[in-house]
C-alpha cells in the first residue's frame, strides 16, 4: 500500500517568534510524534514540513496583504494543510480573520488551527507572555511546559 503524503506548512506568531524567541521547538516535536493537532493525521501518512513562516505582524493597513504574500511563498511549494501554531491560537485575535480569508484565497489548502499540545489554558499563556515582556529569567519553553 502506498502511503499517503502531507504536504505541510506551519504560521507562526511574530510577537512569539521575533520577541519572545521562540524556536518553534514544541510544535516540530508534536509534528514528528503525531501530538496536538498534529494526532489528526493518520500514522501511515507521511508528513512533510515545508516551510514555517511569521505572521506579518499585528495589524497595520498593509498586515493582511503582507499575510496573502508570505502564504502565496508557501503555496508555490504545493503544500496539502497550514497550520497555525499554537501561539497564533493563544494570541492572535485576528485568526479567524486571517482563516477566512486564506480559505477564500487558498481554496485547495486547508486551515488548521493549532500545532502542539497545551499543558495550560489559552489564558494562562497570554498572562505568561505578557509576564515575558516584563522579566527575562523565564523563557517560551518554561511557558509551553507550564513553569
């Protein structure tokens, strides 16, 4: 039986991953073991990570533009799903914006919401960034794993 390929890309958060130096780490862990959202892919598919981009930003008049042009790069490579990451689903109140509006663009690529598992709530998360802004003693990783 021939298996079935996955043709992945993941968007990430600027704050997230510009200021607060996120590697992405956790959401390449659960992609490789099938966790989060991640679990919703059979094991026999094979998965293939093409590309992880940055939102463009919290909004500014050009934001949704500068979004449709990072996503039309990963497009050109084919890819099946876009996920967006964990920290996209945590913090950013314009996802469901930017979903509508990638499905209306992209219609043969799918829109998940979501990467790797959470160990605290949505809340949680966005008071612990908020905590990151203000002291550098904890990192991204701390957050992820609930410390």
């Amino acid at each position: 039986k021939e298996r079935s390929r996955m043709r992945i890309g993941i968007l990430t958060c600027s704050s997230a991953t510009q200021d607060l130096g996120c590697s992405s780490v956790s959401c390449l862990n659960d992609l490789r073991k099938r966790k989060g959202a991640f679990s919703r892919y059979p094991v026999d598919d094979k998965l293939e990570l093409i590309g992880i981009i940055n939102c463009s930003g919290c909004p500014t008049l050009a934001g949704p533009e500068k979004l449709l042009s990072r996503i039309r790069a990963l497009a050109e490579f084919r890819i099946d799903v876009i996920h967006f990451s964990y920290c996209m689903d945590a913090l950013c109140p314009y996802k469901e914006k930017y979903k509508k509006m990638l499905q209306e663009q992209f219609p043969g690529i799918e829109i998940v919401i979501g990467t790797h598992e959470a160990h605290i709530t949505h809340e949680q998360f966005r008071e612990g960034v908020k905590g990151l802004f203000c002291q550098s003693k904890r990192t991204m990783v701390d957050l992820i794993k609930g410390k």
